[in-house]
C-alpha cells in the first residue's frame, strides 16, 4: 500500500471515483465518513491497482451544497464558475436563478446566465425577461445546445465549472455536445407536469482535453 494525493471525479453516495497518477481507483472512505464532493483533492491509501481508501480531503477553495431543514447534501468543491442553465420551456423558475446566484457569491464563484433552446420562439421574450440580471453585471449568453455551443467555449477556458438548473433545460444536452463520449442521460420533457424528468444521480467531472476553451 501506498499513499498519493488525487482528485475526486465522480461521487456515488459513500463511493467515489478518484482520480490520481493517471489512474482511476474505487474508493471507500474510513468510518462512515460521506462529506467528500466530486471535485474534492483527497489524500488515498492505493490498496491495489482498482481500489484506494480516501483518508482526507485537501482544503478548499468552495463547496456547492444544497440544503433543506433536515440535512445538507454537498455537490461539488474546487468550483470557480456556476453556469446557471435555464430556457423558455419548460417554465423556467426565477426564484431558482436568484437562489443559485446568492449561493455562488456567498461562495466566491463566477455565476453565469446560459440560457439555453435558442432556436424556441418562446426563448426571445426570456431573454427580455433577463436583462435586469445583465443591467446588474452578471454574465449572461444564449445558445442552442443541439445547434453551436461556440459562445460557450470561451467561459470554460481553464476554469472548474458546473451546469446547474432546474430538470428539463438541457443540463445533461450540453455536456454530450461538449463531451459525446459522456453519454450524459437526457431526460424527456414532460407536457403534462410543465417539469422536465430528473435524471442526474450522481455528480461527475469531466476533462475538456481537446477543446479550444481549455479544460474544466
């Protein structure tokens, strides 16, 4: 056995993939310990050429977490951007946005507007909508996920970002167009509900090797 430091790239409640020397461990973590986040630098214990024991985390730079009055659940560490995902349909949720914005300044992170589905009719009164947030100095861009995802690629430029937002707004689009070896699941709207299906479980990291933009 011997110890490295790695990163943390993939959480699945108490199992986390970590990331170190060029290799991927499955790792478990002393005790019943589970406040690690995908994102997290971690000292490991390798046990073997698959599996590693997390032994601790190193400092951080930020923490997303959500939290409700029974428990917190952490998201992701070492974030230096939020994209805020939102778009016309399904109905988008403002209350969302401004929560997501107090949480990235309280967290020192660089928020960003995308608003997503440019190609809907529905996408240019949003957009109206919007303005105020741009009047006050937030970044703000709009796209279509399935068309040209250029806009977006200079945001990403040696930052730690993460794609937030409520179900149904493409989330899970943009990171196969950026990403197609992702395989992110994409779930379908539901007309009925006015909600798109959640279908995120678990947080991952992703490189952006080849990408102009850099790596996230």
């Amino acid at each position: 056995m011997r110890a490295a430091i790695g990163q943390i790239i993939r959480s699945h409640g108490r199992r986390f993939i970590v990331e170190a020397e060029g290799q991927t461990y499955g790792c478990s973590t002393r005790g019943k310990r589970v406040d690690f986040a995908c994102g997290d630098r971690v000292e490991i214990l390798i046990q073997n050429k698959e599996q590693a024991v997390i032994e601790e985390s190193l400092p951080r730079s930020s923490l997303l977490y959500r939290q409700d009055e029974w428990k917190t659940k952490v998201i992701a560490a070492n974030v230096s951007r939020i994209l805020f995902v939102i778009a016309a349909v399904p109905s988008p949720s403002e209350e969302l946005l401004n929560r997501c914005l107090i949480a990235a300044e309280a967290a020192d992170i660089d928020p960003v507007i995308l608003i997503n589905k440019a190609d809907l009719p529905e996408t240019a009164a949003l957009v109206e909508k919007l303005q105020p947030y741009s009047k006050l100095g937030y970044k703000m861009i709009t796209l279509s996920a399935k068309q040209d995802m250029t806009p977006l690629l200079p945001l990403l430029d040696g930052e730690t970002c993460v794609f937030v937002g409520q179900s149904g707004m493409g989330k899970s689009t943009l990171t196969n167009a950026l990403l197609p070896e992702a395989n992110a699941r994409i779930g379908d709207i539901s007309e009925a509900l006015d909600s798109g299906r959640h279908t995120t479980t678990h947080a991952t990291l992703y490189h952006l090797h080849k990408l102009s933009a850099g790596t996230t």
